[in-house]
C-alpha cells in the first residue's frame, strides 16, 4: 500500500482543518484579541502590529481531526502521543493568553509531557551511540529521565527560534519531512505517515503565518511542535535499530545548535540562561542584513526572509540525516561540522553587524579589561571576540 495512498484523506483533513482553524482565528481577532494579541515591545519582538499568538490552537485542533481519519494502527500510534503533548500545549497556550506562566513552569511541563509519553507508549531512549552513555540508559529510571530531558530540551529549542514570520513552523517542517523520509528508508510506514501529517496540519498553519505573519506560533504552537519533533524521533530510533541515534539529533539540528550556543553564550557573559535577549541568529540576520538590504520590502515581508536564511542552517543536517540515517561514524562527523557551519554562520552575521554600526558611529576602542556585560538591547550583539575566540 503506497506511503501516500493509504492516510491521504488526513493529510487533506489535517492540513485544511488547520489552515482553516487559523484563518477563523484571525478574522475573529475583535473577540479573542485582548488576551491573544502578542505585544509589539520587548528585546525579542520584531513586528510592528499586534498579533494573535495563539497558532498553537488551530495545529492542535488539526491532529486530532486527522487522527480520526487515519487507520487503526496509525491512530493507535498517534493518539497516546497527543494526549501526552497536552501538558506542554496547555502551559504554552497559558502564557500566550496571560504572560504569566514562568520559564521553569513551561520546561517541567514539557518534561512533563515526555514522562507521560513513556507512560502511555512504554517508549524511551535507550540507545545512543555513545557507550558510558548507554550503560546509564540501560537502566530505566535513567532512561525515562533522560528521554523526558532530551524532550523538553527539544520542546523549549523550537520554541527559541520562534522570532519570525514562518521560522519555527518551516524549521519543523524541514526537521518532520526529514524524519517522515528516514522512517520510510527503514520500512516503517506507519511512523512516515505519522510525520507527513504533523507536516501536513504544520503545513496549513504556515500559509497563515507565512510570509506576512497574520497569525503566530505563540508558546502553545511551539512546545506542540517541538514535542512532537522529539518523540517521533525517540520512536524511530526505538522502532528501527538501524537507524543510528544521530540521525534525529541531525534532523532537529538547527533549534538544537541555537539553543546550546545560546545556553553557552548567556553563561559566558553570566546571564541566566533562560533571559530573553535578541542575539539569537535569526535576530542578528534582522538586525544586519534584512534591515539594512530590504529596507524597500514592507516591514512584516522583511521580517519574513530572515526565515529563508535559517532555514538553509537547518537544512544541511537534515540531509545529512536522510543520507547517511545508519552510519553513526559519518552522522557524528555532520554533527560537528554543522555545528561548525553554524557558528561560522553566526561569525559572519555579527561581522556584517559591526560593519554597519561602525559605517555609522564608530566608537572608541575599549580594552578587553575594561569590557563589561552587555546590556539588553535589541541591536547589540555579543563582541566578535567572543565568537572568533571562545568558540
């Protein structure tokens, strides 16, 4: 039975339930909007109109309407899945609604999720292509902590890059199409169909939110989507003994890279790694390409080709993925050398960023001694030093 033929009916359901979802959503923005529209100030905020945040819904709403339409077995696969995801949707939801669910509350939660995932699908990690590593997932408790970390980590990573018009959604989408083409290559059918209708329903959302951003991600959408990336990739790797452990770690590369980077960079200059700064990649592309290149475009269309440029950040490694899905040695190579793109990626970015600063002021040198750390502004970039430097 062909990969396409067989859940056809919901990837239609699927992706026009959530393309419909997400229109309704903006055209009834009059009655929803005093809790959902997203605010147009803080470090990490680019768009000049105020916005519904609450994407998420209309995802949501979309896989459970396609899981009616698939067969037994798919459905049978899907549904304990959805129904652990609640936890991570309902804290990321809250806080788009009420800004006031805290950084700490949103990570347990999706650690949450994860832990009832195990519980539901008896699912966890237990291998990784590292030996002392996997002499401690042999054991279980480890292994359902580890796999719930892994999980949240992932979760809270889509949610990092979530800063522009079709980024997160179109880095899913890259991450998901990747998986759903390793699981094919092993003759998982069912696990394929699966990640071709997260596709799909991601798919209708990204027509709304891409390019000219009608209607956002918002936490919700993000710890959905970045959940489900990380458990279709710890249920492929479970299911399939070929497929080596790197190969998903590679499919997710991107928000995973961006987010230990971030993690590195905060401690660096003793920042808490969960405060909010603009200094991700995606914000410096902003700030120093498309602002400075595009200045012709209408602001929400400038926002929304800073997406095409991280998405070829996130495409490397999952063609890495595809290709090389049961050779360790060479995944673990792609890994490095990824990592290695992305940082010389950033470099350059934060180069182009300097050259224009200093096209227009150009400030006095100041001693290494002297430098102090850095201030929550929305245009200043770690130092060059750091990043040709201490990287």
């Amino acid at each position: 039975m062909s990969i396409i033929s067989l859940p056809l009916s919901s990837l239609e359901i699927g992706f026009a339930a959530s393309l419909i979802c997400s229109l309704l959503l903006v055209f009834t923005t009059r009655w929803h909007g005093r809790y959902s529209l997203d605010a147009t100030h803080g470090v990490q905020k680019f768009h000049i109109t105020p916005t519904p945040r609450i994407g998420g819904a209309a995802i949501m709403t979309g896989l459970w309407l396609a899981l009616g339409a698939l067969p037994q077995p798919q459905q049978e696969l899907l549904l304990p899945v959805l129904v652990a995801a609640l936890p991570a949707f309902v804290f990321g939801l809250a806080e788009d609604l009420t800004r006031n669910v805290s950084v700490r509350a949103r990570l347990l939660a999706t650690m949450a999720s994860g832990v009832v995932c195990w519980f539901l699908t008896d699912v966890s990690l237990q291998f990784s292509g590292l030996a002392p590593l996997d002499e401690l997932l042999a054991w279980l408790p480890f292994s359902i902590a580890f796999t719930a970390f892994a999980v949240g980590g992932v979760a809270n990573a889509v949610n990092i890059i979530d800063g522009f018009n079709g980024l997160a959604s179109g880095t899913v989408l890259i991450g998901m199409g990747a998986l759903g083409m390793i699981a094919l290559g092993a003759g998982d059918l069912h696990l394929a169909q699966l990640c071709f209708v997260i596709c799909a329903v991601t798919g209708g959302f990204f027509l709304v939110n891409f390019p000219f951003g009608k209607l956002f991600l918002g936490d919700g959408g993000a710890y959905l989507l970045g959940f489900l990336l990380a458990w279709m990739s710890v249920m492929l790797v479970y299911r399939n003994p070929s497929v080596s452990a790197w190969a998903p770690l590679l499919a997710c590369g991107y928000p995973i890279f961006e987010t230990v980077f971030t993690i590195v960079r905060r401690l660096w200059f003793r920042r808490h790694p969960g405060h909010p700064d603009s200094w991700h990649l995606h914000s410096l592309v902003k700030t120093a390409i498309t602002a400075r290149y595009l200045r012709m475009l209408p602001a929400p269309l400038r926002n929304a080709c800073v997406s095409p440029f991280s998405w070829s950040v996130a495409i490397v490694p999952a063609l890495l993925a595809v290709r090389f899905s049961t050779v360790p040695e060479t995944l673990m190579q792609g890994a490095l050398a990824s990592f290695a793109l992305y940082l010389a990626v950033y470099g350059l970015v934060v180069s182009a960023w300097r050259a224009r600063r200093h096209h227009h002021v150009r400030p006095a040198a100041m001693p290494q001694s002297q430098a102090q750390p850095l201030p929550d502004m929305a245009l200043e970039p770690p130092p060059t030093s750091f990043v040709r430097h201490r990287l």
